[in-house]
C-alpha cells in the first residue's frame, strides 16, 4: 500500500475511534441548557405546567415562549391529558377555557376543546350541517327555526327543534368569556344540543335559541331582553348593559325559583387596565 | 517504518478531526438534561411554572417534587429578590403562596399573602 493510503486508513480509524469517544463515550455535559433538552420527564413537566399556568394567568405570549422549540406533536397529548385532568378536577370556568384555547391552538379536538372554546357555542352561529336539506340558519327570532317545507325529507332524518319547545332539559353554562370593557354588560347565548341522525349515524350539532326570554333581577329592578334581536351576533344572542358592583340574578324564560346564575359586576384586575368585567355566558339545553 | 509513521500521523489526524467534530461543532445533543441544568432564566421560568401549576392544582407533594429538582433554596432566593426588583403581583404571589404552603415563608412575602388572599 502507498503511504497516502496508509494516512488515509489511520486517519478513518482515528475518526472512527475519536467520534466514538466524543458521541457515545465521553458526549459533552451541557449546562445552561434549554427545555427542549430536558430529558423527557421533566420535558412532559415542563409542558404541563405550561398549560395549568395558562390556564392560571391566560398570558399567550409567555406561554408561546414557553413552548417554543417544544414539537406540537409531543405537546399536544399532553395537553388534551392535562385539559381532562382540569376538568375532571372541577377547576373553575376561566382556567378550564384558557386551557381549552390553547389545546384547540395546537390542534387538540376533544369534547373539553369543543365545550370549554365554545367552539360551537361563543360564534353562536349553527355549525354546518350535513346536507343542504338540513336547518337554514335563521337571522330573525322567529319561533320557528326551519322553514316550513312540503318536501319531505328522506335522509338525513332530522329531529328538529322549535325555538320553544316542552321538551327540552334545564338550562347549564357551558362557557363564559371575561372581557375588561368600560361599559360592563351581561351577553347570553342560548343554545341546544340537537342530534341528528345522518345515515344511520348520530351527530350532535349545536343550534342557537331565539325567541327566548332572558331575565336579569337586582335588588331593585329587572331587565329582559329576548334573544335573536341582535342578528350579527346570532339567534341565540341576548346582552344586556349593567351597573358596576350591581349583583344580578340570571334566569331564562321565567324570573322565579333558582337563578341559574348570580353575577357580581367586578372591576378588573390592575393587569387588565381600567374598566369592568362583562361576560358572555353561553348556555346549553338539550332535548329531553 | 515509513508507512508506520504515516498510519499514526493518519490516526492522530483522523482523532483530532473527531475531537473538533465531536465536541465542538457537531455535539451530540441528548434531551437528557435535569431542571437544575437548565440556564439561569430558564430555572426561574421553571420556578414561576410549578407556583402557577400549584396555584391551578393544589398539589403540594407534586410542587415539592418538582422544586427538588432546582438548586436548594431557589424559591426563597428568587421569590425574594424579585420582590426586591418590584416584580408584578401576578409574578409574586404564587410564589408566596407556595412558599408559605411549604412552610418557608419569609416577612418580605408577608404584604403577597395578604394581597393574595382572596
């Protein structure tokens, strides 16, 4: 052998040898490393903690810092485990939609996304339905909430549901959204979760409620406001302008018994700046 | 004798040029690394994460574990001096709240515990 071919055998050997010392053997200790080098444990940690304290301070900027350089495919389980967890705990209303928004932000589509986004509820527009022949959206509150139609209709079988109807359950928060506003006021949005059946198949849809009485009681007073009146912001859409520090009871249909909901005006936080706290409550009924 | 001299020139090369690669341009970057490793801005986020996580969760065992992993004395020594960089409430609290939830809290937390109490 030529001796460039003998340097040229020593010096792959040498690379051989050295790179298995350097890589495997001997690897550099990294200190003042970041969370992307967490070792996995505490990586799922880190993650985790992220979403429990969005939930908790609802700062998006810091919680994309936060994750940065972290694959979405590695946070995202993690993050639909850590929402289900929330929810299961019964954590309040406002971490468990923070927490939802940023599952929904990375492509996380669980019934707790749907629920705690409003995905389906805070646009309180009906979801896109199947086929043409199912329910038009409504603009007006009119108290029906399909057209009358001689045709009937062969498939998809619908179970339609008038804007009043016997035979729906009680109505529960599904969502509430805080804004600091400077005039505060009380937004509601009614909805119902109807099934429909589309080819043998059961889909559940939400659809907005117009026609609905709202109430909203005070020490001294009542307000009422029916929903739909307000078309851009949907059928089931009802608002309300409110005192600062006044407390209202909430109720659907009819002022009496239980409200299902007690709503104190706050300031906002010092975060938030100057103003109050308004709400957007959406609420849900089903078919019994 | 001569080819010798050459395969020796050639493996003392061939481990330099590994030793550059290995260690200095192209090292080997293992997610294996602990919280305690992390650089120092990093370890406070981590701080402020398990107090906020605590905040959400309530659990003390679970904070504990997870401050264990930091330098001893972190959340004292940070909660402490942020209060003395005038940090916002948001930042603050928490950590006191999970100080004094582990037993350690200090009087310059107190005016935080207060404030936090709903």
């Amino acid at each position: 052998m030529k001796p460039w071919g003998v340097l040229i055998v020593g010096l792959i050997l040498g690379l051989a040898a050295g790179l298995l010392y350097t890589w495997v053997i001997s690897p550099p200790e990294y200190y003042d490393t970041y969370p992307p080098l967490l070792d996995k444990p505490y990586r799922t940690d880190w993650i985790e903690m992220t979403v429990l304290a969005y939930g908790a301070e609802g700062n998006w900027s810091r919680t994309q810092l936060r994750l940065q350089g972290l694959s979405e495919a590695e946070i995202r389980p993690i993050a639909a485990a850590a929402l289900d967890q929330a929810v299961a705990a019964g954590r309040p209303l406002v971490i468990l939609q923070r927490m939802a928004k940023l599952a929904a932000f990375y492509g996380i589509d669980t019934p707790a996304v749907h629920i705690y986004t409003g995905a389906d509820s805070t646009v309180p527009t009906p979801a896109p339905t199947p086929t043409a022949q199912t329910i038009p959206p409504t603009s007006a509150p009119t108290p029906t909430a399909i057209p009358p139609t001689n045709t009937p209709f062969p498939a998809p079988t619908l179970t339609v549901a008038t804007p009043i109807s016997p035979a729906l359950s009680e109505f529960h928060i599904v969502s509430q959204t805080l804004t600091c506003t400077t005039t505060p006021h009380i937004a509601v949005s009614l909805v119902l979760s109807h099934t429909i059946t589309v080819r043998r198949r059961e889909e559940v849809e939400w659809l907005p409620l117009p026609g609905r009485e709202v109430w909203l009681l005070w020490e001294d007073g009542a307000d009422r406001a029916v929903t739909g009146f307000n078309p851009e912001m949907g059928p089931g859409y009802a608002d309300f302008t409110v005192a600062p520090g006044q407390v209202y009871k909430l109720y659907i249909d009819v002022p009496r018994g239980a409200p299902l909901s007690t709503i104190q005006v706050e300031p906002c936080t010092a975060e938030e700046g100057e103003g109050w706290i308004s709400r957007l409550l959406v609420f849900l009924t089903q078919e019994d | 004798m001569k080819r010798l001299l050459w395969f020796i020139v050639g493996i003392a090369l061939g481990i330099g040029l590994a030793l550059l690669i290995g260690w200095q341009w192209l090292p080997v970057q293992r997610a294996d690394s602990s919280p305690a490793l992390l650089r120092r801005d990093y370890q406070e986020e981590y701080l402020r994460l398990i107090a906020a996580a605590y905040r959400v969760d309530g659990d003390l065992a679970r904070a504990q574990q997870r401050l264990a992993e930091l330098p001893p004395n972190s959340l004292v020594n940070v909660t402490e001096r942020w209060i003395a960089q005038g940090k916002s409430d948001a930042i603050l609290i928490p950590l006191a709240q999970l100080a004094r939830d582990l037993g350690v809290s200090t009087p310059a937390m107190q005016p935080y515990l207060q404030r936090g109490t709903p």
